[in-house]
C-alpha cells in the first residue's frame, strides 16, 4: 500500500471567517442568489439552486458576480427571518 501526504491546512480565509464571525454574530442573515436576465431561472448546480448566506450583503454580491457578464446575470438579495426566541 502506498503512503500518501495528508494536506491539514486550513482553507485560505478560513482564520478570517473564525474570526469576523463573533463580531458579526448580532448582523441580520441575506440569502443571495443569480437570476438569468432572458430566461428568470435562478443558476442551478447539479439541478440544485445556488443559494449563498452571508452576514455581510455588499461582500456576498461582489463575491457572487465577479467574473460575470452582468448583461447575462443579476443577484438577487433577500433577509433571511430570524428564528423565533426559545423559551
């Protein structure tokens, strides 16, 4: 049998997310997502919607269309409802 490397690096930004998410834990929750501008379809992967998540909107949007022709895609943003408090 042949040993092979095991890489246990931490994904790049991985510190970051840890540690803006404490600060950013009081911040309202967005679900972005990208709408085809001729069809309405919202992207699908493997036929599952593309959803992201984020605490912080403006970041998520940029992330979302860099790289995109904004004649062939729009985002779309909405709040995600907080969770009714326990009792």
């Amino acid at each position: 049998m042949e040993a092979r490397a095991f890489d246990s690096r931490q994904p790049q930004g991985f510190r970051r997310m840890c540690r803006d998410r404490d600060a950013a834990q009081a911040g309202p929750v967005w679900s972005l997502h990208l709408v085809n501008r001729e069809t309405g379809d919202v992207l699908r992967l493997n036929g599952m919607p593309l959803v992201i998540y984020t605490r912080d909107a403006t970041e998520g949007l940029a992330s979302l269309l860099e790289d995109r022709d904004p004649r062939l895609w729009r985002a779309e943003v909405s709040r995600v409802a907080e969770p009714l408090a326990r009792i």
